[in-house]
C-alpha cells in the first residue's frame, strides 16, 4: 500500500515557520525508504510529497524499529485519497 510519510519534527517545522509547504525537499525527507512523487492536494494545488510502499503491519513495524519511533497511521485532509503515517520522533505541537 502506499502511503504519505512524514516524521513529526517536519510536521512541526512546517506548522511552526508560518510558510505554506507546497513542494518537499530532501531536508523533509522521513527515511531512506521514502521517494518524493508529485500530486495534487485537495485544493488543486501542485504539491510533491514523500511516499513509501508498506504492505503489512510487519514492515511498518520493521520501519519503527528502524528509526526508533513509534508509527501513527492517521489521515492527511490535503490529500484524503492516501493513508498518512508518521514517524512520531517528538510530540506533535498543538495550537491553542
């Protein structure tokens, strides 16, 4: 299956820096396993991503060990066609 991958310390990068994160680069990227595709978000805008292809809970499982994080499996509402997971490397700040 795949699936959006982000880590949480990006996530919180991006909510924190008041700019609007249409195209990813290499300092966003999640994993070694992870490759950037372009799609569209759920406004029509051109956006790039990370992705990976997980098939089983075993290898998402296999990619937490990896890393050393937890995995969430969650949805994305820019793009709600994908599963999103994240590498839960720091909390997840929330607004007020």
């Amino acid at each position: 299956m795949e699936c959006i991958i982000s880590r949480s310390s990006v996530i919180n990068k991006c909510n924190e820096d008041g700019e609007f994160h249409l195209l990813f680069t290499d300092k966003e990227k999640p994993c070694e396993e992870a490759y950037l595709k372009e799609l569209l978000d759920s406004d029509g805008n051109k956006c790039s991503r990370y992705f990976i292809d997980l098939d089983t809970i075993t290898e998402l499982d296999k990619l937490s060990e990896k890393y050393d994080t937890d995995a969430l499996v969650t949805k994305n509402l820019d793009f709600p066609e994908y599963t999103a997971l994240i590498l839960y490397d720091e909390e997840i700040k929330q607004e007020d």
